[in-house]
C-alpha cells in the first residue's frame, strides 16, 4: 500500500504538514484544509461544517 504524504487544501490547493478534515456545504466527501482555510469555512458554512479530524504528514 502506498499512502499519500502530503495532502492538497482543497480550497486554495496548498500542501501542509497539518490539514484539517472536514465537510461542508453541498459536499459529500471529506475534504482536506489547511489552517486559513478551516477558518473561513467554518465562517461561511457554519450550519453545515462538520469537523472530522486533523491530519498530520508523518515525517521520519
Ligand atoms: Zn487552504
């Protein structure tokens, strides 16, 4: 099994050690944030934002 180490935000397209797993909106999958952008989404879609967890690039 290959694992992705690094992950893609999914709104600005930026990769980050730590990016926060959530849903929001009109979204059925999980998606991939970074920090900023966590923020703004749970700004703008207060009602539908789900936390799902965070994850973290294990380096070693
Ligand atoms: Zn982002």
């Amino acid at each position: 099994m290959s694992k992705l180490r690094i992950k893609e935000c999914f709104k600005c397209s930026k990769q980050k050690d730590v990016m926060y797993r959530c849903r929001y909106d009109e979204i059925k999958d999980w998606v991939f944030l970074c920090r900023n952008c966590l923020k703004q989404i749970k700004n703008l879609f207060g009602n539908t934002y789900q936390y799902g967890g965070t994850w973290k690039s294990k380096k070693k």
